[in-house]
C-alpha cells in the first residue's frame, strides 16, 4: 500500500497497474485506447508541465482508469495549455494519485511483473476485498469497449509538421479497429489515404465489401488471445489485397499465420526500445506499449519471417508473411509518444498498396 | 591497434575541464577494446596524464610539430581528435593538411574532417541546412540604402544588424521596428569599411534547447539527452542554467526537435557523439538551429553525468568501428548502449563564474562564455534540485536570499531581471517575493513560466516559514502544522540551516526545548526537534539510465526525502 494525495476526480479505480517510462506524452497516454482498463503509473517524476491541449489526443476520451505520479504540475506553461492536469481529469473523471514514490512501485513491478491496484480512499481492508473480488485484467474484454460501434471515415491530416507530400486521397484503407489511434489515421491521411474505420466484429467479406485498397490491424488493449474472430477476418483477407498491423495488429497476424502470445511480465511501455531489423541490421529507437509478446518459437514452420527484434530481451518486433503481402511491427510507427524514426513504414505500406491497385 | 589521443590542454576559460573527464574516459575505453593507447597532452596537472590512462604519455606542447615528432617515433595506426574539445580538433586539422597524417599513413578516427567543417564552417552549414530543409535563422545581406530601404517591410522585427568589418560590433543593434531598423541600418552602412551589413532575424526570448545525438559508422541514431535552458535566447549555454530533461515541451515538440537533432548528425554523417543547439519560438511550433557542436563537448560531459550515459566511453568504441547495439550498457550490464535514457529524476546545472576572484570584472552574460565551471544536482523535483545546486555554487548564498537583491529599489531590480548576470537567479526571486507576480516577471525577463512558478513554489514555504514564527502569538503552537511545515520544507530543498534561520533558531534554542517559555520560544524549539528528525530521513535513489525498467549492475546515486531507499536495498 502507497499513501498520496488525491489527484483528479474523487472516484475509484481498479485496474492492472503498468508503468511507462516515457519522459514526454502523458496526453496521449491518457487517450490511447491500448492502456483501457490500466492504472498507469509514469515514472518521470513531473507530470504535466506543459499541460492539456486540444489537438494532442489519440481518441476521444481518457482510456487507462487511472493514474500514479510523483507530482502533478498545478500551473503548466505552454502555448497550447487548456488544462491543469487536475482539472482535466476532474472533467473527464478519472482519478489519481501524486506524492507518491513511483520509482518504489515501479521496482515492485519489475521484480513481482505488473498486477492488479486500486486508488481509493477507503478503508484499506475494504478495498482489499473488492479489489481481489475484482475482475482481473486478463480475464476482460477490452476491445468489445474501445472499438467503434459503427464505421467512420478519417481524412485529416493533423496538425503537426508534415514533410511527405499530402494531397488528394488517392487511396481507402479499411482500418480494423480494436482501439486505433488518431495519430495512425492522421499518418494515412497525410499519405493521401482516406481511412474506413470499422468495428472489431467485422468480417472478411465485410471489409471486403468497402473495396478498401489495403487493412490495418490497429493497435489495442488486452490480450490478444481472446480475439479469435478478429484472427478469422484476418485470415479471410490473406493473400487478397496488402495487410499491416501495429501493435495488437502484430499479434493478430501472428495468431493468423499459427503462432501465439505470452505476457510479459511487465511489458514494454515507453519511448526508448531498441529493435533491430534482421536484415538490415539496423536498429531504431521505437514508441511502445504492450504486454503480451509473440512467441518467436510458436512461428516455426509458419508461413512467416521473422524480421525484427528488440535489441533489450530479444522479443519478437514484427515480421512478415512469406508467400503473399502481409507483415506486421510490435510497436508504434504513429509514436504520440515517442520518437517519430518509424514513420516510413507508412510511406512503405502506401506504396505497396498504390502497387497493388494498379 | 596503436591509437594516438590528443588531449585538451591546459583548462582555460570557456573550455571546461570537462574535456578532462572526457578524455580520460576515452582513453580507458579504448584500452578495454585492446587497444594500445598513446596519448599526447601539455598538461600534467590533469587526470589524463596519470600513469594508468594511457599506455604511452607524452606531456609536450600541443602544436604541429611537437605531435608530428611523437607520431614519427610512435608510428601510430590512428588518430583520435574528437575527444579533446576545439583544442584536439585544430589539432588534427592541422596536421593532415600539412600532410602529416599522409607521410606516416596514421587513419584519423571518428568524424571526417570535411563533415567538421561542414559543422563548424557558417557558409557550408547554412547551405547543407538548407538541403535538409532545417530552418536556420533568416538573414539578408544589405549593401545600399535602397536594398536597406526594400527590406523595411520584409524584416522579421525584432531583427539583429551586424556591420561587417566593423571593431567590436561598432553600428549594430536591435531594431523593434521599421523606423528603428532604417535609423540603425543607414548608419551602419556608412560606418561598415565596405559598407554591407547583415540583417537577422532575432531570436531574443525564444527558448534555447539541445540535444545531446551519437551515430555510429552504420548509421544508427539515438538522442541521449535534451536540455532546457531556464535562461532564454541571448545568453551563451556555458553560461546559462540548463535542466535535463526538457520541462516546457510537449511530446510534438521534443520529437518534432529530437528528429531535426537527427536529421543533421546523419546529414552530417558524425561518428560520435554531437551537440544540436535549438531555438524554440515559445508561441508556436517555429524553430531554428542555431549551432551544432561536431565532438564531445562540454554538454555531452553534463548529459553523460546526468543521464548515466558514458558518451566519450562510447564515442570512442565508435570510433574504432564499433556499432551502438554491439557496446553493452555499462549502467545496466544486461542492455545495449543503443537506446535512449529514460530519466525518472529533475537535473540542474548551474555555471560557476569566477568573478569572486575578479570583482572589477563584468557580470553581464551574453554570446561568450565566462564560466569556469559548473556544478550539477539532481533530485526528485525541479525546486530541491535547484536547492542544492546554489549549495553546491560554494558561494555566499545557500538558497533563494540575497542582500544585494533585497537592498535594490524597484527599478533596479527591474534591470536586475530583464539582464542576465550570474546573479539573475537571485533578482527573480527577488521580484517574485516583492509580490510582482510570475507573469510580470515573465514579462521582464523572457523566463518561462514554468521555472518562474518554481521559484514562486519555494517562496511560498520560505513565506510560511516566516508567518510561523511571527504568527505565533494568534495561531498558537500546534505540533501537527509545525511538522507539516518543516516536512514540507525539506521535501521541496530547503536544507536544514536555511529553515534554521529563518525560524530564527539559534543553537541555544534546540537545548531549551521543554521548558516554559513564550510561545514564539516554544515554537522554535518544536520546530528544531522537527528539523532534527528530518535530517535523518533522506533516502539515496540510483541513476541507472532507464528510470526502474531494468537492474542495474554499476550506478550511482542521489539523495532525496522518498520512502525507498535503493542504496540500502544494494547492500
């Protein structure tokens, strides 16, 4: 147990406490569907500084269930500030806790791997109670509560620096969301793709029906053994028209091509992993956020390759299929957070999908 | 392999002995990799020169000569120069253009001369920033009245005029607007011996910010560190108080710099480490590159120390055609030096000038450097950072106070904090406790608001502290506010003999505790048992590069008021 002072709304929370070492980007963890159903705790001690603005967020609401920080700025200073911190989370309830020692709880982690919390103000033995009551992450679905009810289009570009050409929408791409980021769309858009953003439960023929130019397998929060159906729409669209997958969308295709998923015992969440590509040899610094890894031993003998892995525990980073136009990166291509060295792997799946059109 | 490292000379002002620490690191990096290291340096005086650095010492004058006579006699395969600041790097400039390096075939290791130039030189950097589309400040060169007069509405204002062939600057100034500009400009051009001046766009009052970047010969990037510094534009960043990592910017923004940063040492093609100097207009996403720094330089030796980072360590490795994801991570000894460090802890540097030792000398900072040092502290918070690195200063002051400050009328306190001395810090908290308010103080002094409000932050509990003892009298002596008050001041930095004094506690008062006494006496003596007890609750937490994520095999720490102490749990 940790004793801090209360931060946001004045409400509980029960979730599996991860934490997240990026120094940078709390907005866009507090809306980045994948943490849906966490308590996220950041381990760069000042959290807010810069504050809330209007354009930095990855979906419409805030996604983890709370948070954990050292120290909550009360007054950030930037030119595009709208909200304390605080207020935000006030306003959107959800609550958290500050003054506490995160490097404590985030040791706790690493050695005992992440495990279900709660943020409460009542008494300690009560709350024990219904947090070990409580449905374990492992155990819930989470995209069925992320995903959109009913297909939408995207076509802006965002706001920030853009140095691929844009322009006309030359392109559809149908986006299978399990919990997509806005900033993936955003990337797509400024590459001249209009997006087609569909409900998890939709089905190879569906997508099909959209006569899209290529799929994405989005990113999302849970485990990915749990979405079978999705694996089916996956399989379904093998071999007829280009596929890529972020994050669970690397799992997703995994799952497809034979191989399977683990927890790890603490995840990798953060703007600072090394991945090395196999072929090249050369290794990037990449935006991450998961915690199930693909097995690289469960895909011997698929019809897949193995193409990158992560320089610090060797865990499979993406691969591809063999034999038609799929492939796949266990990380964030689209960073918000992170660093931005991945974005031609949008540039890349663009101009397969340009390939096969023609 | 018999490596040559040249070293820094003798510590002048504006080259730190950083080079120093730097240099020595190198030196035993390359040793581990099995290499034979001789090592040339004119100063004794140094950790370099000691006898187990390097395997061949020779301490002569660093010129041309000196060094071709020890490379003749030890027929080194290579030359290391990147590592001994701008001193090893004229070096080695002017030993291969007297076609040294050539006649005793000696491989110069590391960055490329030409990709120094290409850095160092203004002209060619200008044009490769323009090929990369890396925006660099906007400038015109004018040379009649009427090219003057056609520009008056094209200027950015405030923009700079700088004369050329002019003494010391003679003619130039800033102009705010277009009658300001016309009135400075035409008399420059009459004062400028070839009457041309060059107009620039100002940068004064945007934020300064940099990134400390390594490449390897494979081309892979990485950031180890960025810097914020609390002093806006205008001041030199050896003279400016620096904290790591960036406070003020959001995620967009530090990417949107960390890939620019990116973008120029790949361009650049470095091997090694490199410094990227940025301006951030604090109103919008516009930003320029101002310098770019093609070695290991004093910013590297403070990213290294506050990140964990060995920079020079792995510069060297680099060097010698090593590539970052086959360098362990000495901090961690599980992972790669190929990644970048996540900080879980607040870092600030404040430059030491000499100007105890020069009173006649000019305080005001500006374009170049008059530090002769710089101490560095770290902690959980912005403001205990802060703390300790003004005691960390060994000046007269040991927190936020200053007579000199306090004894100022309002006006001069004004010039006090609109111009950057060694002793700003002090004259903004100055202002700050007379009440003017951090937007006013903001308004004068360019400094983000983000630090200001810090400052405000620690005035706030000296204020309490104050109030506590003058309150005593209508408020009563209640144990529980007293020791949230004392609690609260060490946690935010404050070290136990500022709290002390300004309780008004003398060494008497703590001896007399339990006795009757007024309250105001009563009061203290609570207060010094309280202090007491926090002296004792310090913990010490580990700098280990990735804030938590792995163990760490070789760290070191800092002290903080936490409730886990990683160094007990170490032993």
């Amino acid at each position: 147990m940790y004793q801090g002072a209360a931060l946001g709304a004045d409400t509980d929370a029960v979730g599996e406490v991860v934490f997240n070492t990026g120094m940078t980007g709390y907005q866009e963890v507090l809306t980045d569907p994948s943490y849906a159903g966490q308590i996220v705790l950041f381990t760069y001690p000042l959290i807010g500084n810069y504050g809330i603005n209007d354009d930095d967020f990855e979906s419409a609401s805030v996604k983890p269930v709370g948070i954990v920080v050292k120290e909550a700025c009360v007054t950030p200073s930037n030119w595009r500030s709208k909200w304390s911190l605080d207020a935000f989370m006030k306003e959107r309830r959800v609550p958290g806790i500050q003054g506490v020692d995160t490097r404590a709880i985030t040791k706790h982690i690493r050695s005992g791997g992440v495990a279900m919390g709660m943020i409460t103000d009542r008494d300690p033995e009560e709350a024990m109670r219904d947090l070990l009551a409580a449905r374990t992450y492992d155990e819930t679905d989470f995209v069925e509560q992320v995903s959109t009810r009913a297909p939408y289009a995207w076509s802006y570009a965002g706001m920030e620096r853009i140095d691929e050409p844009g322009g006309e929408h030359r392109l559809r791409l149908a986006v299978l969301d399990c919990g997509v980021k806005y900033n993936i769309l955003r990337r797509f858009a400024a590459l001249g793709c209009r997006s087609i953003v569909l409900p998890h439960t939709t089905t190879a023929d569906e997508v099909l029906a959209w006569e899209p130019d290529g799929v994405l397998f989005s990113p999302g929060p849970g485990d990915p053994a749990r979405l079978p159906h999705v694996v089916e729409t996956a399989r379904g669209l093998f071999g007829k028209l280009p596929i890529f997958g972020i994050c669970l969308g690397n799992q997703i295709l995994c799952q497809a091509l034979g191989g399977s998923t683990f927890k790890l015992k603490f995840g990798h969440r953060g703007a600072n992993h090394p991945v090395q590509d196999l072929e090249s040899g050369k290794v990037t610094i990449t935006s991450q956020n998961h915690g199930y890894a693909v097995d690289p031993s469960s895909l011997d003998g698929a019809n897949a390759a193995i193409t990158q892995l992560n320089v610090n525990d060797g865990t499979v980073e993406g691969i591809r299929a063999l034999d038609f136009e799929a492939r796949s990166i266990q990380y964030h291509p689209e960073a918000a957070p992170g660093p931005w060295d991945s974005r031609p792997y949008f540039v890349e799946f663009v101009a397969k999908m340009e390939a096969m059109k023609r | 392999m018999k490596i040559l490292v040249i070293g820094s000379g003798p510590i002048v002002i504006g080259q730190a002995a950083e080079f120093d620490y730097a240099g020595t690191q190198a030196c035993k990096s390359l040793k581990e990799e099995g290499h034979e290291v001789v090592l040339i340096n004119s100063n004794p005086a140094t950790i370099m020169t000691d006898w187990d650095v390097a395997d061949a010492l020779y301490i002569e004058p660093l010129t041309p000569e000196f060094c071709e006579r020890v490379i003749a006699r030890e027929r080194p395969d290579a030359v290391l120069p990147t590592l001994g600041g701008q001193t090893g790097l004229n070096l080695a400039t002017q030993l291969a253009e007297r076609g040294v390096l050539e006649k005793y075939s000696v491989r110069l290791l590391g960055t490329q001369l030409d990709a120094i130039r290409k850095a160092e030189d203004r002209e060619l950097f200008r044009s490769l920033m323009r090929e990369i589309k890396e925006p660099v400040p906007e400038s015109w060169i004018v040379e009649t009245p009427e090219q003057l007069e056609a520009l008056l509405d094209e200027a950015p204002y405030p923009c700079i005029i700088r004369p050329a062939y002019t003494l010391g600057g003679t003619g130039g100034g800033v102009a705010y607007n277009r009658d300001e500009l016309w009135e400075i400009g035409s008399k420059g051009l009459k004062l400028s011996m070839r009457s041309q001046l060059m107009i620039e766009r100002s940068l004064l009052g945007w934020k300064e910010v940099e990134y400390e970047v390594m490449r390897d010969s494979a081309g892979n990037c990485i950031t180890v560190c960025n810097m914020e510094n609390l002093d806006p534009m205008g001041v030199h960043t050896g003279d400016s108080i620096v904290v790591a990592p960036s406070q003020t910017l959001s995620d967009i923004e530090y990417h949107m710099l960390r890939t620019a940063s990116l973008k120029i040492i790949q361009a650049l093609k470095i091997e090694g480490g490199c410094n990227v100097q940025l301006s951030v207009n604090p109103d919008s996403f516009d930003y320029y590159i101002i310098e770019v720094n093609p070695r290991v330089s004093r910013s590297s030796a403070l990213a290294s120390k506050a990140t964990g980072y060995p920079i020079a360590r792995v510069a060297a490795k680099i060097a010698v055609g090593k590539t970052l994801d086959q360098i362990d991570n000495q901090v961690t000894g599980t992972t790669k030096a190929c990644f970048e460090p996540a900080l879980d802890y607040c870092v600030v540097k404040i430059p030491r000038w000499p100007f105890d030792k020069f009173p006649q000398g000019d305080r005001h900072l500006s374009t170049q450097m008059k530090a002769t040092g710089e101490v560095m502290a770290i902690d959980r918070t912005f403001e205990s950072a802060l703390m300790k690195a003004i005691r960390g200063l060994e000046v007269k002051q040991k927190d936020l106070r200053h007579p000199k400050m306090a004894a100022l009328d309002d006006t001069s306190l004004r010039g006090a904090c609109a111009k950057p001395t060694d002793e700003r810090l002090w004259a903004l908290a100055e202002a700050l406790r007379r009440g003017w308010g951090v937007d006013e103080v903001n308004r004068i002094s360019r400094v983000d608001k983000w630090f200001l409000r810090k400052i405000q932050n620690l005035l706030d509990v000296e204020r309490d502290l104050l109030d506590l003892v003058e309150s005593t009298a209508t408020q009563g002596d209640d144990a529980e506010h007293i020791r949230g008050l004392i609690q609260r001041a060490f946690h935010i930095g404050f070290p136990s003999a500022t709290i002390r004094s300004l309780l008004g506690i003398s060494r008497e008062a703590e001896s007399e505790a339990g006795h009757e006494q007024d309250p105001v006496t009563r009061v203290r003596a609570i207060a010094a048992g309280f202090i007491k007890a926090m002296q004792g609750e310090p913990v010490f937490k580990m700098v280990d590069t990735c804030a938590g994520e792995f163990e760490s095999a070789t760290p070191y720490y800092y002290g903080t008021f936490e409730t886990e102490d990683d160094a007990a749990l170490n032993i």
